[in-house]
C-alpha cells in the first residue's frame, strides 16, 4: 500500500490559505469529500479505496488556480470548464497520475470527446468520462455541491441534481440514471 498523501501541503502550494479562493475551495471539497466517503462506507470500498477517494476529492478541483475569475477570485486565463484538464496537469507535475484522472473527469458526469466536438468546447480532443468506480463516487458527491458562496454550505437535493444533469442532453440523463440505480438509494440514507 502505499504512503498517503498529504493534500492540504498540494492545496496550500496553489491556494493561498488567507486568499477568498480558500474559503470557497476548501469547504466546497471538503463537502463532497465527506459525501463521497459515506458513499464509499456503504458500497464497501477498501480501504485503500477510501483513500484514494478522500484524496482526489479534496484535490478534485485544484484546476480552478487556471481559469478566468468566476466567483472563485482566480486569476487564470482559461474559461471555467477548463480546470478539469488544467486540474489533471497539475496533478501529473504533482506526480499523482490516478488523482490527476480524478480531476479531469469529474466535471458533471464526464464529457465525451464526441461531446467535446459537437459542442466546440475549450476542451483537449480526448474523452474526460469516468470510468472507476472511486471516479464515479466522486463525480455523483460532487453533483450535489456548489462552489456558488451563496450555497456554499447547502446540499442539493436528488431531485435538483437530476434536474440540474438533464440540462446537458440525454446521455447525461442516462449516466446519471445508472448511477441512480447504483448511489442513489445509498446516497439519500447517508
């Protein structure tokens, strides 16, 4: 097994603990971290994987130090979808390729390369959709948390989430509906 890693000094190197970036970005992750790790209680992850879960969720969001200010306090030059892939590049100079993954496809239930040409988005040309099931658990935990200070502290409910998912097209739906079937009972019980 090996060693774990120490999040907050990665976090620290990024986002200044004293900036208001901070203070959105750490309760945000911490929030979906604690969500995703009761999750993973109940699937009966190993431990190993309960790990791996609480560290790329605390670092899910690491790319946001890219992307233009929007309502984080960034100074990036990149539109805010972009830190998914700027999140993954941080994380392999970091030398965390598996978290790096983590970081990249977490954004809604994941972006298909299909739906990165079609939609023209700002995007590299490869498929940024989960695909383990620590990915998975991180991506449904953080459907239900906003980086919006105004709702900072409140989780959404089921219902919103699934409304909020079925703005994005039918594959969306789809993928969140599977994975309805697989967290959502477990999820409403934590």
């Amino acid at each position: 097994m090996s060693q774990p890693i120490d999040y907050f000094q990665i976090i620290h190197s990024y986002i200044p603990p004293d900036s208001s970036l901070y203070r959105i970005y750490l309760p945000h992750v911490s929030l979906v971290t604690a969500k995703a790790l009761r999750l993973a209680r109940a699937l009966n992850l190993s431990p190993a994987q309960q790990r791996f879960i609480e560290e790329a969720a605390m670092l899910h969001d690491i790319g946001i130090v890219e992307v233009n200010p929007y309502q984080q306090g960034t100074n990036g030059n990149h539109p805010y979808i972009y830190h998914a892939p700027a999140g993954r590049a941080l994380l392999e100079r970091e030398g965390l390729p598996r978290h790096a993954l983590v970081a990249e496809r977490h954004v809604g239930v994941g972006i298909s390369l299909e739906e990165i040409r079609e939609q023209r988005l700002p995007l590299p040309h490869r498929d940024m959709r989960a695909e383990s099931i620590e990915e998975k658990v991180i991506c449904w935990a953080d459907l239900f948390f906003s980086k919006s200070p105004q709702h900072l502290w409140r989780e959404k409910s089921l219902s919103e989430v699934r409304k909020n998912v079925s703005r994005y097209g039918d594959r969306q739906i789809r993928v969140f509906q599977d994975w309805e079937q697989e967290f959502g009972l477990l999820s409403e019980a934590l």
